[in-house]
C-alpha cells in the first residue's frame, strides 16, 4: 500500500529558518507529509490545543535544536520543549537533530540571557536521555542526516501512516484476510507449543497479592525527579487487562501501564514516566503467571489475554450484585 507519513517539525524559527527549510524539503522528497506549528505561536491555550491535535495527527515527530531555546510560556518552559514533552507523553516516536558545536553558533542565533540559556543546555540534556540523536553543523547536513534517520526509523517503529481514499478497499481487504491467515498460523502455532512444551514453572515466583516497587521518573522545567511506587501484581493487571482484548502494541501498553501508576500514586502530573527496565519486569512476570502473551508481527510486539489471564480479568472487573443469592432475575 502506498502510505506517506506525517512528521511535525519542531525548531525555533527566527534562528533556524533555513535548516528548517532543509529539512522540510527532503521531507517532502521522502514523499512524507510535514507539519509544524510554529509559525502561529501558541499564545494561549485554544491555539495549543490546536497543537495537540496536530501533534497527534503525526506518525513521527522531529526535533531540531540549535542556539536558541526559544520564547516561554507561563509554565516557564519554551514551546519546542512543550511540544517535545506532549509528543513523549503521547508515545510518538522522536527524531531529535542537536546542533553539534552550539558554543560556535553565532551570536545573533544563541541565547544570550544566562537563565535561558541554562534551560537550553537542561533540555538538550533532557533529550539526549534514553534515545539516539544526531548532530549537525550546517543547514546543509540536515537533508541527508533527515533521510538516514527516518528511513531508519520507519523500518525499526512502522506507523500508521497515511493512504489514499480510493486505495482503502482492495488493499483493506486483502489485508484483512493476510492478519486472519497470520491469526490463524499464530494460533495453530501457540496450540502446538502448548502441548510440545508445558508451561514453565518457576520457583517461588510472586503471586498476585504480593507487591512490585516501581521507579518512576518525571521531567519539569529541564529537572528529573525520581521516586518509587509499590502495587501489587493484581492492581497493575487488574487496570490494563480489559484492554488487552483489543491486541494493544507493546508501546500502547507502556502508555497503560505508566497510567496505572500515575493514577495510583500520590503524586499527579502528566509527565511520569516508568522505567523501561521495570515495564520489561511487568512483561516477564504477567507472562510468567500465564495472564498475557506476546506476538511479534512485522516489527511490533503485540499483546493479549491468555484464557487464565480473561478468566482472570473477569473475576476483578466484573459488577457483583448486591441482592441476597436468593433473589431472581425478573422474568423476560
């Protein structure tokens, strides 16, 4: 199917005009569709609303940094770091291009105020954390950087993308019957496996009642704040397992699982994150129980409920009526 994706650049402007321009010309030779919102300043909350919705529109999202860190809002933040931190929360996936030589920037393109530029040198910091980045020094090093970085990208973390009305019918139909034959392969192969090889039993593994300490991280104003958080293994598969029967990607089920987490803790905000290492524990252990299995498929791991963990999800999620055993059911 012929799909182009949609990537929002996010830069300051005045400073880098042309590396912008670079950079949105070999995005359009990539046959990519790009977007960006900083030519309409998010002066208030109905424009970053509008944003957001962008933002979300995107498959992939681009960063370039240079000398400047940009105008603030009243959070004290600038907006490229704003629109960065909403695209990590939604979980898009981030291609971020840091200039390589910012102390050789000239001066009419750095910051010049002291305060800013410490938050920009606490934001390059900030994502340079956990993630590949590239470097560049010319506008001119951008196209090709661009095109090696994404084409990567798009190989290793495929999108959604997007495709031509008219080509949705066949196409989707065909498909449809591919993910069935795959479902059904899948499936014959987890019913061979299960009679090949018996689930393994691992010694004194933790059952459901018994708790798991988290590390949490959460950015604010260019500063990581750490702390932990402890909840059983029933509490962390209660809250995701219902929607587990949509066969969610591994990356929509770190979104829940950090969820569950922030919404259980004491502390709110909406940048908390879960250590990558702590989400592969979860993983290993709801597969160790025998509640969930992984699929991987074109690049994606898929997850889903095993008969134990649905059986499972059904006893914590499902309403007990609150009418003596005695009562009935009115007649139909």
């Amino acid at each position: 199917m012929d799909k182009r994706y949609q990537v929002f650049v996010s830069s300051t402007y005045a400073d880098l005009k042309d590396e912008r321009q670079s950079v949105i010309q070999a995005l359009m030779e990539m046959d990519c569709i790009p977007a960006g919102m900083e030519l309409f300043p998010a002066t208030d909350e109905e424009q970053w609303q509008f944003i957001k919705r962008v933002i979300d529109d995107c498959d992939y999202y681009l960063l370039i940094i240079g000398g400047r860190y940009g105008s603030t809002t009243s959070e004290g933040i600038s907006y490229t770091e704003k629109e960065y931190e909403y695209a990590v929360e939604r979980g898009i996936k981030v291609i971020a291009l840091l200039h390589d030589k910012p102390d050789e920037i000239p001066a009419g393109k750095t910051e010049l105020s002291p305060g800013l530029r410490k938050k920009l040198d606490a934001f390059r910091d900030q994502v340079s954390q956990g993630r590949l980045v590239r470097f560049w020094n010319r506008a001119s090093d951008l196209p090709g950087i661009v095109a090696l970085s994404l084409q990567k990208t798009i190989k290793m973390f495929p999108a959604i993308g997007w495709v031509r009305a008219n080509t949705i019918s066949n196409e989707t139909a065909l498909s449809e019957l591919n993910e069935l034959r795959k479902e059904n392969a899948a499936l014959n192969k987890r019913l061979g496996e299960s009679v090949i090889n018996p689930p393994l039993e691992i010694e004194r593994l933790a059952n459901l009642d018994e708790g798991f300490t988290a590390h949490m991280t959460e950015s604010h104003r260019g500063t990581i704040t750490k702390w932990t958080i402890r909840l059983s293994w029933r509490d962390i598969f209660s809250d995701i397992a219902p929607y587990l029967l949509k066969v969610p990607t591994e990356k929509r089920v770190q979104e829940l699982v950090q969820l569950s987490f922030r919404n259980r803790g004491e502390r709110k905000g909406q940048y908390q994150y879960l250590v990558d290492q702590d989400f592969q524990t979860i993983t290993i252990q709801l597969k160790a129980l025998g509640l969930i299995n992984t699929e991987l498929e074109q690049g994606s791991l898929f997850w889903s409920l095993t008969p134990k963990g649905e059986r499972l999800m059904m006893e914590l999620r499902t309403v007990r009526s609150k009418k003596s055993k005695s009562s009935k059911l009115p007649a139909a």
